[in-house]
C-alpha cells in the first residue's frame, strides 16, 4: 500500500560481481517496481545475470550524490574507504560488512528480529554476520519465553561465506585432490578440499578466531543479552549453506510445545520434521530449525541451517534496503 504513490528510490549497489551482491541484484530484481538499480564494482565489466548482460561501473567513478540508498556488499576495507563519501554526498548506505556492526551509533539490523531500531535519521545501518543472523532469528524468541543463561554453538561454515575467491579454491582443490595433484597452499589457514577447519578469521592471543568474536558481540547487541556465548567456527568444505549445532540454558524450564509454537509464529523460522541440510536450503530465504531436543527441564538443543547467501546477506541488506525506501516515500 504504502509504495502506491510513489517515485522509484535510486539504488546504487556497489560489489555486485561478489556472491553477496549478485544474489542481492537477484532480490532486486523481483521489485524492480521500487527502485532503479546501478551496478558498481572494482572495475567496469558486464555482468551475466542469467541471461541478463547488465552493466557494471568501477566503484571510483560514482556519484552518490544521485543515489537515495547505497548498498554496500563489499570488504570492510572497501566499506571503509567508500561509505563516508556516500554519506556526505546524502544517501542512506546499508553496509554488509562488519566494519561498524558494533558502533553504538549504527544500528545493527537483523530484519525480523530488531528492525524497529532502524530510524529515518540513521544515514547508515549494518546487518550482521551470515551465521549471526539466522541464529538470531532463532534465539530472539526463546529469549522472550525463558530467558537466555548460556548458549554453546559450533558452527559449519560454508565456503562461500568466504566470498567468491573462497568458492573458486574449494572447487579448484577439490578437482586438483581428485587427480590426484599435489596442494600447495590455500586461500584459507589450511587447504579446504576434503577438510574440515576450525579457524574462520584471524586467531587472537587468547586463541579466538575473529568470527568467534563476531558471533559473540554481535549476538550480544541484537538479543540486548549479556550471557556467556561460546563458540566454534568451522569452515567445511559445503559451497552454500551454514549450520550450526546450538545448546541453549535458559534462565527458566522450557516446553517444547511452547517453543515450537513461537518458532511457528517467528519471521523467517521453518521448523523442520526432523532437520535440513545446506543443499535441501540452498536459494530458500528461510533459517530452519530442527533436532530439537530437551536435554534438561532448563537446556535445549538444535540444529539450525540457512543459506548463507540469503539470511545474514544478501535478504537482510533488501529487506533494509526497503525500509530506507519506505522511510523515504
Ligand atoms: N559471503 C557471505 O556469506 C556473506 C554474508 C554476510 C556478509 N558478508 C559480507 O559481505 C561483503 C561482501 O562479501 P562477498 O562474500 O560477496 O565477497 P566477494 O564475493 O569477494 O565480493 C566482493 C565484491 O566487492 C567488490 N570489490 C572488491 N574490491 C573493490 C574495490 N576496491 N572497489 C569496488 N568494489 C570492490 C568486488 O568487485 P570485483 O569483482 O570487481 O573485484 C566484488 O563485487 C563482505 O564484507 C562480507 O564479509 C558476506
């Protein structure tokens, strides 16, 4: 109703060629009654959208001052460099890296769980992480019904959570271990093809990797919870698709009605018969639950799996992106 009477918003998405930004485009795609969309990336190309040749502008050579809202699916060095121009030059930016998901000032947004925070003086809004994001969306309402104590989750992350040069080494070494060549080093700490590899990021000192970090803050923020939350981020060999393997204690006992219940009525949650793997989700905007089991009248466990592409990426930056072009008409 409330895009009736209104002009189509200018969009400028800017990494295009990137997993993020194509799957994004794709989601534009749909509306294209809402916005009018400019590609831009590292350099000038053409893009190869099924079919579609679309082009593509080096990022360099934009004028934000002609765009209402600016969707960055880019590094956070990029992000960095790029998004106070845009500011300055007055559009609204949505940024998908982690470069200010923990600024105070910059709401972070995961759509369906917090997007009320999102106000028209924000010029620039974050949404978080691709593993954060769909486990979110499966805590916010637990924590309403229980309160949360304590949450261990290992994760299963996949390759292309890495970007699209993270696909590209996982196939090339998994043909090259098939052939029986030998494997130099990898894009990743250690080679990927047939492997398994508990470091997602950088190691600190005290031995966490920076998505174990991220995992932690960043669920900290959107759930406003300040319980332990302890991780394990793997990165496996899967092109498309996290999972997470998730125990929860609650500050109260739980019901495993109650909580299919809330899960049924939750934004986004399919709750599985049993569970979904990586390849039944791959292009499904839904975070599935399933596993469910009640170790204790106070712990819970499941088994949580999204495309990575969708939640936490490319349909939380649309879905942001929408509500600036709302808050716009
Ligand atoms: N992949 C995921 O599952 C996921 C989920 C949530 C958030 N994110 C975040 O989303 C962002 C994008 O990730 P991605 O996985 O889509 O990465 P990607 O596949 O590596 O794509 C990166 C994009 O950035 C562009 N780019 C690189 N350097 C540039 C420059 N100097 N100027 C302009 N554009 C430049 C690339 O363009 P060229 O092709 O010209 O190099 C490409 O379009 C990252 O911050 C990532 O952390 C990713």
């Amino acid at each position: 109703m409330f895009f009736s009477s209104y002009v189509k918003a200018r969009v400028a998405l800017v990494g295009a060629t990137g997993v993020v930004g194509r799957t994004a485009l794709k989601l534009m795609m749909e509306h294209a009654d809402l916005w009018e969309v400019s590609l831009f990336a590292s350099k000038q190309c053409t893009l190869d959208l099924e079919g579609r040749l679309l082009n593509v502008h080096p990022l360099d050579q934009a004028d934000f001052s002609c765009f209402d809202v600016c969707m960055f699916a880019t590094e956070e060095n990029v992000s960095k460099r790029w998004i106070e121009s845009a500011l300055h030059a007055g559009a609204r930016v949505v940024d998908s890296s982690s470069w200010r998901r923990l600024d105070p000032s910059v709401p972070l947004v995961v759509p369906g769980v917090n997007q009320q925070i999102l106000q028209k003086e924000h010029s620039l809004c974050a949404h978080s992480n691709c593993i954060v994001s769909p486990l979110a969306c499966v805590l916010a309402p637990l924590n309403v019904l229980y309160g949360l104590k304590c949450i261990h989750i290992a994760t299963y992350q996949s390759v292309s959570g890495a970007g699209k040069y993270g696909v590209e080494a996982c196939l090339m070494e998994t043909k090259k271990k098939l052939s029986g060549t030998p494997l130099e080093t990898s894009y990743f700490p250690k080679n990927i093809g047939f492997n398994v590899i508990p470091q997602i990021g950088q190691l600190d000192h005290m031995g966490h990797s920076s998505e174990e970090e991220k995992i932690q803050k960043e669920l900290h923020r959107i759930l406003q919870v300040d319980c332990p939350i302890f991780s394990t981020a793997v990165r496996v060999p899967v092109l498309q698709g996290h999972a997470s393997a998730v125990w929860v204690e609650f500050q109260r006992p739980w019901s495993k009605e109650e909580v299919q219940e809330a899960w049924c009525k939750a934004p986004h949650i399919e709750v599985a018969r049993e569970y979904q793997t990586p390849l039944e989700l791959q292009g499904r905007d839904v975070v599935s639950v399933g596993r469910v089991r009640q170790l204790t009248p106070f712990h819970l466990a499941v088994w949580v799996c999204s495309d990575n592409l969708l939640r936490g990426a490319a349909s939380d930056m649309v879905d942001i992106a929408k509500i600036m072009v709302q808050q716009k008409n």
